[in-house]
C-alpha cells in the first residue's frame, strides 16, 4: 500500500489517545491528527492513519467505520487463485455482503478440492468428500465443510441473507483451511531447504 503523499489542512492534533486497525493498509493506528463532527451527545472523527496518510470515518456511537478493517488475516504459500478468492470473500464481510462472501467460500472449497486433484465438473458434495477421504480436512472438522456447503445452499436457493456472524464464522474456518492444506505444507519446504 502507498502511502498518500500531501498534507492535510485544519486538523486537530489527537490527544484522545484512540486507536482503529485502519480499513485502508490494515495497521493498528493511533492517529495524530483528525477532523471531528459534534452534534447532539455524539462525535464522528475523520481519522488520518500515521502509515498511509489516508481518512478513516470513525464513528465509535453507532459502532461504525469507513472503510471497515477487513475480516480474517492473510495465508501464506496460497496460488494466486485461491489468494485471490479468499482476498474477495474477505472484502465481501468488510463490505456487508455476507451472501456474497459465502457463496465465494463456498466456491472456494470447490477450487481447493481441484487443484489437489478433484474432477471438475462435479457436484459440491463430491468436493466434500474428495477433501475429507484425501486428509485435506483437519480431524472433526467435516461438519465444518458441510456447514459450507449448506450455507451456500442458503445463499443460493433461499430468500433470508446470510447473517454477519454466519459469514465471519465460516471466513474463521476458511482461514483455518488454508492454512492447514497451503501455508503448513510451504512452510516445511522452505524449512526443509535450509537444512
């Protein structure tokens, strides 16, 4: 992330000693400077991140922040297309489309199951099983896999949208994944190596 070049004009200096993770690069920042909104028993600040000199909307009353802080933490050693996916459902929960980011999930898990070897073409239960009888899938957690698969059967078939701790709560899981089936695996090769 590039940090905005520029100086920003008619701040006040934070004495507040607040703190976000910021929406725009991902860092725990505590402003030095802000812009603020008073109105009736509530404050809004504009915060500007020390890091990339970006705005951030901070308003702590209705528990509200512009951009969101994404979701979920970054996976090491994943191929671009899985990355890619997994970057896309964690900007669909900073956005508020939880429907859309289990539906990416779910598509996800279809991907991983290909790339280790799966047929394409098949039905997601094919991919399910495909990970669990390949050992893709930590121990005990199938239910969590078909937990996917049913919430994406929601997203897709059913009228209700996906609730924000639905979404968060299989993004959790899918961090787990990848990092059991890509980021283990690759960080033992690289350790291997130095051997």
């Amino acid at each position: 992330m590039k940090k905005l070049v520029g100086r920003w004009y008619n701040v006040s200096n934070n004495q507040l000693g607040s703190s976000y993770n910021c929406g725009h690069c991902g860092n725990i920042a505590g402003p030095s400077l802000y812009y603020y909104l008073k109105t009736e028993g509530n404050r809004a600040y504009i915060y500007i991140c020390p890091t990339c000199n970006k705005p951030t909307y901070v308003n702590n009353y209705a528990n509200e922040q512009v951009p969101a802080p994404s979701f979920g933490n970054e996976v090491e050693n994943l191929p671009s297309g899985i990355e890619a996916l997994y970057l896309e459902a964690r900007n669909c929960v900073k956005v508020t489309a939880y429907t859309s980011a289990v539906l990416i999930l779910r598509k996800l898990l279809m991907n991983i199951s290909v790339l280790k070897g799966a047929e394409p073409g098949k039905r997601f239960v094919y991919y399910v099983t495909y990970l669990e009888k390949n050992h893709f899938i930590p121990p005990d957690s199938k239910e969590w896999v078909d937990h996917i698969r049913i919430k994406g059967n929601e997203a897709t078939h059913e009228i209700p949208s996906i609730s924000k701790e639905d979404a968060i709560e299989l993004l959790d899981f899918t961090e787990m994944l990848l990092r059991f089936v890509f980021e283990l695996p690759g960080k033992m090769k690289k350790y291997t190596k130095t051997e």
